[in-house]
C-alpha cells in the first residue's frame, strides 16, 4: 500500500469509525453518568447559596492559595499545555475547514506562526508535566499506565502535526497519514480514559458546587 493509498484510508474509512467510536463512546459515559441519578436530599440547606455550581466551575479554573507556589509546574504546565492544544485544534486554518466540511460552522484563523508556537509551547509543557509527575514521589505512585496511555494519546497528535507542518524526518503524505492515525487513536481513546474529563469536567464542578453549597461548605 502506498503512503497516497494510506492517507486516504486515514481521510476516509478509519475516520469515519473512530468518530463513530469516539461520538457513541461519549453518549455512553454521558448516559452512565446522568443516568447515575442522585438521591433526594431531605436536608434543609444550612445556608442560601444560589448559583453556587456555577461559582464552582469558574473558581476551580484558578489555583487555590498558596498552590501556584507550591506546584508551578502542575499549574503553569497546565494552563500552557491546554491553551495550547486549544488554539491548535481550533485556530489552525486546516483544521477549522476540517470542522466546516463536517459541520459547515467556520471562523476565522489565527496567523500559523502564531499556532505554530502555541504547539510548540504545549508540548514543552506537557514533556515538563511528564517529568515532574515521574520525579514526584507521590505522583509516580499514584500514576498508573491509564496516566501514561493519555499522555502518549494526547502528546502524538502535537509532535506529528508539527512534524507534518515542517516536513520533517519522513515524507510528508506518510507524516499527514501518522497524524490523521494519533487524532483517531485519540478519538477513539477519548471516552474511556481519564481524557473524557474534557466532557466531564464542568459537570463534576458543576455537581460538588451544588452538592457543597447546599450544606454550607466551600467546594
């Protein structure tokens, strides 16, 4: 098979079953996740809290005091690494066609030097966060190979776009079609590892806001 032959297979049948995995995957932890219910709480509220799911989800997006000194690298690491991968998945001109040939939505492109280094910046930061997790007693111990399974997932699709970008080491069709492969293996490795926290998160802000809030205690 050739490297052209490859990259239609990756355009074409092997994208449509991983978004096909990774759509159904999703609807299925959703399901399991919604349909968990939750007990009727016969308490009264201790105190007034109003909205205080929806703090919750904005004010878990800041460190806590005292935190951003004790662990830069978790946070700054964090924050680079996922404004990184965001600007890349959405600001990336091919990319944002991609979107509009599958949902006819666009918008408009930020300068590709200007994505380029985002990429760039978000796997520095995401090499570091490796390092402090593997030289961190605690968080080696509590790491275990679905850790390393979403980093891999999540740190291919970075380094073989920005190597397809500036053609580099193999031929470019062949680095394009090993991109397309590490965002479907993401795809499909999405909604059953610890990555699903992508839908996840604000739902599980949104619920220990609510739940705390109602017995008068900070989330």
């Amino acid at each position: 098979m050739s490297h052209l032959d490859l990259l239609t297979f990756a355009r074409g049948s092997a994208l449509n079953w991983a978004l096909i995995v990774f759509a159904a995957g999703i609807v299925l932890r959703l399901f399991e996740i919604l349909g968990l219910g939750r007990k009727a709480d016969l308490a009264r509220p201790r105190t007034d809290s109003p909205g205080s799911g929806w703090r919750t989800i904005f004010s878990r997006t800041l460190p806590p005091p005292g935190m951003l000194k004790r662990e830069p690298v978790t946070y700054f690491g964090g924050y680079v690494f996922h404004f990184g991968l965001f600007i890349a998945i959405f600001f990336f001109a091919p990319h944002i066609e991609f979107f509009r040939g599958m949902t006819g939505l666009h918008w408009s492109s930020l300068p590709s030097a200007l994505v380029d280094a985002s990429v760039v910046a978000a796997i520095v930061a995401l090499g570091a966060l490796l390092a402090h997790r593997l030289n961190n007693k605690v968080k080696r111990m509590l790491s275990g190979l679905g850790d390393y399974i979403a980093w891999t997932a999540t740190m291919l699709p970075l380094l073989t776009g920005y190597m397809a970008y500036h053609h580099l080491f193999v031929e470019y069709t062949l680095m394009l079609t090993l991109h397309l492969f590490s965002v479907e293996l993401l795809l499909v490795l999405l909604p059953f590892t610890k990555l699903f926290h992508t839908f996840s998160l604000f739902i599980s802000r949104w619920y220990n806001g609510d739940f705390f809030g109602r017995k008068g205690v900070a989330s």
